[in-house]
C-alpha cells in the first residue's frame, strides 16, 4: 500500500477565496483531487453523480453515519450534506493528495479520524477587507453580510487549531504557499518510510 497520501482539510471563513485557490492549486498540482460530497437533496439540472455530488437517499445516508462511513456531515434544512470516508480513503491508498474544503466544526471532525491530516486556515489581510470582499460580491443583502461577519470572528478564533495559517492577500501567493504545505507533508518521515526502506534494502 503506497501511504505517500496526504489527506489535506482546507477551512476559512466566507469570502476569504478558499474555492479560488483551491481551484488554482488543482491546476498546478498532478496528483490533487478535491473529495466530492455526499448529499440526499436531488440532483440539479446540469450536475452529475459523482462530479458534483454523491446522491443518495436519505436512508442511505444516515446507514453510513451508523455505520461510521462519514468523515464529517451536516444536515441543512431536510438534506444531509458530507464527506463519504471510502473515496477518501481509496484515493490516500493510492498515495494522491485528497483535499476537503469543509467548514471549521467539521475539519476537527475529520483530523479526529485522521490525526495525520493537514489542516489548514485561510485568513484576510485583514477584517475591514473581508468584509469589502463581501460586500463586492453583491449576492447578500446587509443583514446577511453582519451575520456572516459575526460567524467569521468565532471561525478565525479557532484557526490556531489548524496546522497552518495562509493569508489570502495575493492569490498567487497563497496558492504558492498551500502547494509548499503540500510538498512539505509528503516529504515527513512517516510518509517517506518506504523509501527510505528501499534505498537500504539496495544498498
């Protein structure tokens, strides 16, 4: 079993551009995939099984709960959304890199599960730009914008429990940097170990 796999939880508050950078890391990287989730709600004209979402019934979804096949899950509204742990895991065998953009609650949940996954917090140069970027984006009215901010001080509170802290200032930067934390984690000891053990074999 390769165990050069390398199981990366991406968190930020709203508007700090997680989804763009992940997005640009996507592109430079060859072996990163981004887990896709697992909804009960119904499928949208356009998505696709697999790609966007896993859909499954609601019964299905709460069975991989009890049967502890979910890394993390929430449930809005009348659906179910989350992380399904099997296409997790098949990909970290093969010794990709599996990324989960997922909200901070939920990255405690999985590095519970996975001790050894990488966690990292996207921050804003700062909270007068966050809330600019919010505001630029247009799609929320004022109430919606405050909460959102009120939610993205409790969030930033609890980045001192990720592994790592990259500020989205310059977009190239911060894709630059979470690709470093990436090479970084797959060059530690414990993921190197077959490596290591093959070069003194042949020696």
């Amino acid at each position: 079993m390769n165990n050069n796999g390398v199981l990366v939880v991406v968190s930020a508050p709203s508007g700090c551009g997680k989804d763009t950078i992940i997005a640009e890391v996507l592109k430079k990287t060859d072996d990163a995939f981004v887990s896709v989730s697992m909804t009960t709600r119904a499928m949208r004209p356009g998505e696709k099984e697999g790609v966007n979402y896993y859909f499954v019934s609601q019964t299905e979804f709460e069975e991989k709960i009890d049967q502890g096949e979910m890394l993390e899950y929430a449930r809005y509204g009348s659906n179910y959304y989350g992380t399904p742990a099997g296409p997790v895991r098949k990909l970290l065998s093969e010794g990709k890199t599996v990324i989960l953009i997922i909200e901070v609650q939920g990255a405690g949940n999985v590095k519970r599960l996975f001790p050894d996954a990488c966690a990292i917090f996207i921050i804003p140069p700062s909270f007068e730009i966050l809330e600019k970027r919010l505001r630029g984006r247009g799609t929320d009215d004022n109430d919606s914008i405050i909460k959102r901010l009120e939610i993205a001080k409790d969030e930033l509170a609890r980045a001192v429990e990720f592994d790592y802290i990259v500020e989205n200032d310059v977009l190239e930067e911060a894709v630059e940097d979470i690709i470093t934390i990436i090479k970084a984690e797959k060059l530690k000891t414990n993921k190197m170990k077959n490596k290591l053990s093959e070069v003194i074999n042949n020696a």
